[in-house]
C-alpha cells in the first residue's frame, strides 16, 4: 500500500513548489518558443525594426459615409480612409523615446500578452512602453505602470489578460474623454493601443478623433481582437486574434464528445457555443470535428425557420440515424440562435415592448400567473402561441429576468436546453404515431415495420454543455501568438509614424503576411441597438454563400447520416500539426491549406 | 471582400474530404507514434514476446477471506492469492494459435484501444483477437467478431472505446453465465479479456471461478479501467489506465479558467469534476493547476462537516480575497461531494427509507406541497431542517425523482449550483451585517472600514461548470498510451500460460516498469449497496494522510490567498512536456518526480 508517511525531503516537492504562479514544466517550456516574424519587420541587420506604412490604392467607402464623415472629420480629413500597407523601415530615421500605452478592452482571447511583447519590441530600448490596468476603467481614472522587459519575458506566449486585466467600459461621456485626455496628457503618450473587438475599436475611433480635435498629440490604434471571428474584413483582416485558439479549445472537446458518443453509445451531447451573434465559431468546430447536426444562425434566419421547424430538422436527423442503428452523436448549437429565429425575434422585441409600456402594472402583480394572464393578450396571436409552447423555465425567465436597460437577458436563455426538451416532445410523438411520420407518402421516413420497432424501442438520452469561457484564456496557438506579436509590431509602427485611427491587420497568412493599416472609420456603419441608431463597426457574420459554409453544407448531410466525426486533437505546440490555421478562415481566403501558416521565420524574440 | 465564388478546385479542399472518419493531420500523426514497451515483453532477438509469469512473495488476504474464500474456491485454490510478476520469456514454449476476445465495460477511458493493440501484439501472427461489441451484453450474445491488423492500426493511439462500443450489463444470473459460456465454447476461446472498473473486474472474477466449476478452458483476465481513479492499489496498483488523460484535459480547461477568471476579474468559475464516488480526479486538477478553493468529499465527511460549514469554509475564502482586491478565482468541486457530508448522507438515506416505505400515498398526493406536507413529520428534525434549507429545484428533485430502485437520485443533483446558492446566501449576510463578522474579537475577519467598504461594493458573480464526458474519449497521453499497451501485453501473456482470475498490472512507471498479475478474489471486499451486501473491489479514496493530500493541504492556504494557480497546458504528444505522469500518482508511489515516466524503450508498435 501508498506509504502513509509524509516525507519532507520528497523530490518532486521542490519542484512542484517551483510551479506555482504559472510556472507548470508546460508553462515554462511554451515561453521559450520562437515567434514567426514578418519580413517588414526585420531590419538589414536582422534585428526587429519599425516598418513604415504608406497609402495602397484601397480606399474604404462606408454605406454611412455621409455620418461617419461628420463624426470622424478629422481622421477621415488624414487617411482619407486609405488602407495601409507595411514596408521594411530602412529609411525611416530612428526614433526614439516614445511612451506608448495599451489596454485590453472586453473579454479575453488567447494572444493579448504577445501583442504587448510586440509592442515593446518594436519601441525598442528607449522607447517606454506603459499598461493599463482594468482597461478603459484605467484608462479613464489613468492608472498606468511601466512594463519592463523582464515582465514581457514573464507573459510571452502565455494566455489571458491577466497582466493588465480588462473591462467593458466605454468612453461616451464629455467627462469621460475629458478624462482620457488628462491621461494622455499627463502620462505624455504619444501612443495608445486599444485591443479589444468592434466596440473597443469604435471607441479608438472616436478617442483618436477626439484627440485630433482637442490638439493632443497621441496616435489612436486598435488591434482586432475577439474570440467570435466576426471582427474580420474580406481580404484586409481574415480574422481577429484569439479565434484560432477558442475554436481549437472547442474543437478538441466537441472531438472528444463526439468520440464519447460513438463509445457510450447511448447519449446525443448537445454543446453550446460561445459567440453572442455570428456562428463563425460554430462553423469553425464543424469544420473541425464533423458532427452529425450543426445549427447555423445566419442560415436559420435567411430560410425564415420557425423554432418549431428547427427542431424538426434536429428530430428528422436524429430519427433517421436511429433507423441505421445510431442512437447517439452530438449536435452543436450557436449561443447567439434564438435571436435569430424570426419568430423568436418578434416575441422578444414585442416582449420587451410591453415589459417597458406597462413596467409598473406587471411589477405589481405578485404571481406569475398574474403576470401572463396580463400580458399573454398584449401580444400577436403567433407570438403568444410561441411563448406558451416554451417551458416553464424558460417563459419565466422571459417574463422575470430583465437587464438594466429593461429588456428581455437573451444570452442568458438556456438554448441547449430548450432545444432538448422541444426535440424530447418531437420524438415522442415520432414514437407514439409512427403510422403518421413513418411509412410512403410524402415527407415520410421510408422505414421497415422492424426498424421501427428498434425505433420504438430506443430511448433518447441527452446531455448538455456550454463551450465558451474555457477557450477565452487558453495559452495561444502558434497561429495566435504569431498573429498577435506581429500586430503588437504593426500598432508599434503605426505609433511611430504618427498615425491614428487605424486597426492594425496582418494578412495573406500563407506567404509570410501582408501588413496592413485599415482607418477604423471607413469600418464603421450605422447599427440600431435597443431603439437607437449607433455607428459602430459592422459584425462580420457568417455568408451562407462563402466558401466556408458551402463546403460544410455540402458535407453535412454526409456528417449526419453515418459516424465520420474528427478531432484536431488538443492543441499542439510542438510537432507536425502545432502550425495549423483555422480551416474556415483558409477556404474563404482562397489559400491552397489549412495545414500550415506562414508568417515569416520564426525569431526567439529575446526582448532586451 | 471575401471571394464569394464558390471554388471547387479549391485545393485544402481535397485533403479536407480525407479527414473526415478519424483522419485530421492530428489524427493520422498520433498514429505513428512510438510506444515505450517493458523490457519483459522483448525477446532477445529485440521482438515483442510474450512474457512469463512466476510468484511473488506477495499475498493478497483480503478483511472479508471467509466470504471469499466460499465464492471464489476453485479461483483460490490456483491462485492462492499470490501476486504474479512478469519476467522476460525466453523460456516458454511459444504458443500458437491461441483465441482471445476482448470486450470494453462502463464508461469509456483513453487507451482502451491500445489494449487491444497489445493483445494483438502478443498472441502473434498465430493468434486470434477477437473482439466482443457492446460491453458484456456482446459478450452475453455472442456478438463477435475478429479484428485485423488494418484495423488495430487504424485505432491504436486513438482515444474512446468507439472500435467496439461498450455497456453497463452485468452477468448476474445464472442464464447469462450460460450464455457466457455459450459464446466462449462456441467461439473456443482461450481467453477473455475483459477491460473494465471495480464492478467489471469483480465480475471478471465471477466469470473466471465460473469457467473454473464449469470446466470451460477459457483464462478470464481483467484490465483496470476508470478515469475515477479509485481502482488503485497501493504500490500493486499506482492508478487504473484513463485517470492521466481525463485529468489532463480537466486541467487543461481548469487551468484556462484560472487564467480567465484572473484576466476577467469578475467571476468566480465553480467546477464539478466527475467522480461519482472519489475525490481523486479533484485532488490531481488540484496539484496541477493549483485554484482559489478545492473541496475533497474524503475530508469533508472525516471532519464531519455539515452543508453550512462547507458552505461558510468557501464563503470565508472569497472574503478574505475580496478584503485583499481579488474578486474572482476557480472553485473544485467532486462530483460525489453530497453522499459524503454526513447529515446530507443521512437526509438521503432517510428520504430512501421514508419514500420506500410510503410509496403509494405519497405517489396519490397530487402536488409537490402536498407531498412535502406528509414527507416532513416522517423525517428526522435535523434532515426536515437541512431539506428546507435546499433550494427548491434540489428539494424537488429529492422528492419526486426516483431511480429504478426507486432511490434518490443522488448523482443528478447540481452540488456546483447548490454552492453557488448557499454561498450566495452567506455572502449577503456578510454584507449586511459585517459587524458580527468582521472587526476584533474570535472567529471575526479583521477589515478596516475602508476594506469593508470595498468589500460590500463587490459583488459576486459566478459560473458553473461540469466537467467529465469530455475527458473520457480524449486521446490518451504518452503515459496512458504507454500504460495500457503493456496491460494488452500483460493480459495476453497471462492467457497464454492460462492464468485465470487475474487482473494486470503495471508498477515503478519511473524506472522500466514491472509488470503484475494481481489475483482479483483477493481485492475483494464486502460493500453495502442498496441496503445489500455483496462483494466488490474495494473502492480506492483519497487517503488524507498520503502524500498527495498532504501536499494539497499544506499549499492550499497559499493557493486560496493569492492567485498561484498554474496550468499543465493542453496534452502534448510531442516534445518538452508529453511524458509527464500524474503529480499525484507520483508522490504517492515516492517517485522521485512526475516530469517524465519511464515503461521501458519506445519501439514503433507496427502490428504485422
């Protein structure tokens, strides 16, 4: 038996003592490893070095030119809304002495600290290179530090935001920018990085505008990060940095679950993921791992599916593989899916109408019965009809939970669950009226009288799962930290030269990286949000006719009718398969694989 | 834009067709990989070879040997209960043309198919592997059938149990075990493999005395299987195979929410870990990724703590860090926590008894108020008491779910969402009134007033987690890969000398391995199931007083003050960090590290 003695002198004790604070053999080991540089970065010399942006023929012309023309005069007045593209610096002076700040803005995704590993590489040694702590909060109550090198070394290739932390705030206020400008002012900044998704960089547009108009000398740049892929612009940004990373987190599970089912041959796993609006995520993972069913917002939108006929497509699937003997699989979910169901939409919106009209009335109620006996007649028939056929929990949910602007909390809606119980009722009646689903006739599954006594016979188990804050912080991968420091290099030189108002983008990730410039305002278009109009950058949601949803549309059916599920595995950060790109990304930028990156050679990035 | 041209001689295109099925670059790497294999298992001409067994000085005495002894005499009197140690082959006989089959029991667990490519490995081009589909009910109906080489090199490294599927059915009644034997005389088997936990392993060894009385010449030998892992003993047994690769992945994540948690800096994430009944899994994600707070049942019911002193024991944490700045950190949870806090034990066991005994009128009354009307007076003060101090979800589910024998069901109650309640509860007692709890005097948290002001402006915020299936079916780690080869040689091996009643084992992961053959009558211990006695393998729990808790306990103060946590990173299976060992496995075994595990010289295991 296990010595029950506990002995002091243990070896790995003192090792193991040593792994605290994110020093496990893994964690010590991914800081040693070399970075991808792109050429433009690279001086004669060999060493890292600024690169100059000059204007291409690419101009971005909004829908809303003629609003954001007003709100962003000035920026638009210089970049005239120029895309820019890197050059190797050699004949640009040195320049020395700049104070640069960055903040993260927003959730986490797995890079942020290497985009502050390249930002100290590049202001070089008597550059100073400043963190925000807590994001625009620090921002705004200016509470900065210097980052020294012996920090970066401590972050390199680790994940999260955890040096700086971050937050959701955003400066909207006179006082506010007011605020920031003390913090600029005061800091004498001749930079400022904001990482964050399309809101953060919205607001960089709106500080770099500011900054213009009130004469303070600071450049304004945004780095394009979220974890749900629909920060992203054609050919000019594929992709914003921390999607690899969470995508292959949630892939290595759904992977794993798929490979479960098929083993424990008796459960569908229902996986929820992350991503408030786009399913680029969601798209992504089924590229990856080949599920049996995958649910896709945009699609369910643009084919006007009831929630109703949503679970039928689910049922149909899981019915017919039951008849080839296949009792199990996982189906996976887009978190953002009940708001784009139209009908579910309408519920919402007329829901959060009659919540806001008749507030005081409602509150006063004291039951929940009270309450829907008020309200179900304030509704349209369809929608009323809708809500009743929800469960309990959820249609409690509706008509209690309110956020603080007093709508509906839609993200908080457990759509696995729904889903569940809906698909649950439709086997049952698949069950109880076969004569009804089963047999000839038109829109009937062909089946035995055997098949369907083994249909009968089966049970419908379920699990559920909710994929989203494991793959926010995971360390990056080789894509991801490549990514991030050459941006963290990019908004450096930007700085630099004195530009603002632009996110820094790399591109053409299978020929060692194009390095652009993208001026944030011509990004920016008019969006409504809870009754009023807002410029912001538009979200990039999956195109039901891009490359990456044609090909998995075309193989679906495939997917759904027999196991041939796949894995990416965990990611790998040695070996053959550690160098990977997302395989959606890859398709719809035309590149000849997924199965390699090429951002430049790779550099142990020493910084000294 | 992104082109919208659908372009079929896209060219990742074709090579992403061929992954589908089990084929991702990732999926075809792994695959190739070398696997260490014990030296007994090499002839001297440098082949895999079957190795011999020979008795050890060992012997297992089991509490209950007089019950044993009468269930198990034919087995006993073989084996005497001595341990067997594996030596090198070179002189015995070689054995052709022997028939073996192979069945997976329960829940799956990475390496289960690197059984069956050692098994293939040993009983040699001569050999037969059979395998059984569908766990013991395969094995019940004959279901077989025989599995190639092609086939062992499409599954070896591969994770999961899908090659053959797997169920819970165990050969109880007197028709089953003829029809076990039916499927072995029918197939003429030599051998039955049967890779499994606890209970398939006892039933392993039911089988075997069966065989034994029966005069079926068929050796039965078991293989330890669970990634709970409790089916461990002491030094005979360091860990059953699957337990490194789900713990793994379960860090993986718990340490990406460390990470997330502390980059958020809003959340406390709560984590359920899978273990119906041991807190193993818990403690290992414990030591790797070292979080705020990490509950272990062994302790908790040592220390006979009730709900509230679990719940004011957290409570008291996030206090102290919220009084030091940090309002966020990772919670562990086990699955099992509830059956082993006393008065929630006796609370269910009274509940059991009172809905056993009043089935019928409590079933008649038609609400659930009615029903907890009768259900109060029937129960104990104290249980009527801690049932109304249940959320009511959980109180519900007490009352009206009911398992097939018709008990509680204990292992759907969300323990991570009745924390969060109860904790939340307590934290607003300590808002509300902070002078009982915080300022001089005993058991009070000293605070200043400003810390007491910051400590009320905080606010607790929370997500759940559970984590389980998704560690199952993950490809296993070098360990695990390694680990269950050597079981298949060893299984194998034992067949052909026609060693029966045994399962396999194999120790010193840190110097070659040695390979055991332990006799499974003498693990067999007297358990309480359902009021029932019967004889099982003896649950392995966490020992509070092994090394391993003892590390755990001597940090976790640390751990819970500040954020020290770490991460192991995803699974690697190339490079500095693949051949690392379970941190508590090794310090109970007194290795003298975890970084690296040694079962002998790594040979690529291409089965002819």
């Amino acid at each position: 038996m296990a010595s029950d003695q506990f002995n002091p002198s243990f070896n790995s004790l003192e090792h193991f003592h040593s792994t605290a604070g994110k020093h496990s053999i893994f964690e010590d080991e991914i800081r040693k490893l070399p970075i991808p540089v792109c050429s433009v970065f690279v001086s004669q010399e060999g060493r890292i070095a600024p690169a100059v942006f000059k204007e291409t023929d690419m101009i971005f012309q909004c829908e809303d030119h003629g609003r954001t023309s007003k709100e962003f005069t000035r920026s638009i007045e210089k970049s005239k809304d120029i895309v820019l593209q890197a050059f190797p610096g050699k004949s640009a002076p040195r320049i020395d002495g700049k104070r640069v700040a960055v903040l993260f803005s927003g959730g986490p995704a797995a890079g942020g600290h290497n985009v502050l590993a390249g930002l100290k590489a590049v202001l070089g040694r008597d550059g100073t290179l400043l963190g925000i702590r807590k994001g625009p909060k620090g921002l705004i109550n200016g509470d900065l530090f210097e980052i020294n090198s012996e920090q970066i070394r401590a972050i390199i290739n680790t994940g999260g935001f955890d040096f700086l932390g971050t937050d959701r705030t955003k400066v909207k206020t006179a006082e506010q920018f007011a605020k920031v400008k003390a913090t600029a002012v005061n800091n004498k900044l001749d930079g400022l990085i904001i990482i964050g998704g399309d809101d953060s960089n919205t607001n960089a547009a709106y500080i770099a505008e500011y900054f213009l108009r009130e004469g303070v000398d600071c450049s304004v740049v945004g780095i394009p990060k979220t974890i749900d892929g629909d920060m992203a612009v054609g050919k000019y940004l594929p992709i914003s940095f921390g999607f690899d990373t969470a995508t292959k987190v949630y892939s290595e599970l759904v992977g794993n679950l798929t490979q479960d089912a098929a083993s424990a041959v008796k459960y569908y796993h229902f996986v929820k993921l992350m991503g408030r609006t786009a399913s680029k995520i969601t798209l992504e993972v089924a590229l990856q791992t080949k599920p049996a069913i995958t649910l896709i917002s945009e699609e369910i939108a643009e084919k006007h599916m009831s929630l109703e006929s949503v679970v039928e497509y689910v049922a149909d699937i899981i019915a017919k593989r039951r008849l080839k003997g296949i009792n199990h699989g996982v189906v996976l979910v887009p978190e953002g899916l009940i708001e784009f169901i139209p009908e579910m939409k309408s519920l919402i919106q007329e829901l959060n109408h009659v919540l806001a009209e008749y507030e005081r009335d409602i509150k006063d109620l004291p039951t929940l019965k009270n309450k829907q006996e008020y309200i179900y007649p304030l509704l349209t028939p369809q929608s009323a009809q809708l809500m009743a056929s929800l469960p309990d929990d959820i249609e409690e949910m509706l008509i209690l939970d309110r956020d603080d602007h007093g709508n509906v909390k839609v993200s908080q809606i457990e759509t696995e669950k729904l889903l569940i119980e809906k698909i649950r009722y439709r086997m049952s009646q698949l069950k109880r009226h076969t004569h009804r689903f089963f047999g000839d006739g038109e829109g009937k599954i062909e089946a035995t009288d055997r098949q369907i006594e083994q249909f009968k016979a089966a049970s419908f188990s379920t699990q559920s799962h909710f994929l989203g804050y494991e793959g926010r912080s995971a360390k990056p991968t080789a894509f991801d930290a490549a990514f991030t420091f050459n941006l963290g290099l990019a908004a450096g030189s930007l700085v630099l030269q004195g530009k603002t108002g632009y996110m820094a983008s790399v591109t053409d990730f299978d020929k060692g990286g194009r390095v652009l410039a993208l001026p944030i305002s011509g990004l920016i278009a008019c969006e409504t949000r809870k009754g009023r109009e807002e410029l912001v950058i538009a979200k990039d949601l999956v195109n039901t006719s891009s490359p990456a949803f044609k090909v998995f549309a075309k193989n679906r059916d495939k997917w759904a009718m027999d196991d041939l599920f796949s894995s990416p595995g965990p990611i790998q950060h040695w070996g053959p398969t550690s160098r990977q790109m997302p395989i959606s990304v890859a398709l719809n930028q035309g590149y000849t694989g997924y199965q390699s990156f090429d951002l430049g050679e790779e550099r142990v990035v020493g910084v000294d």
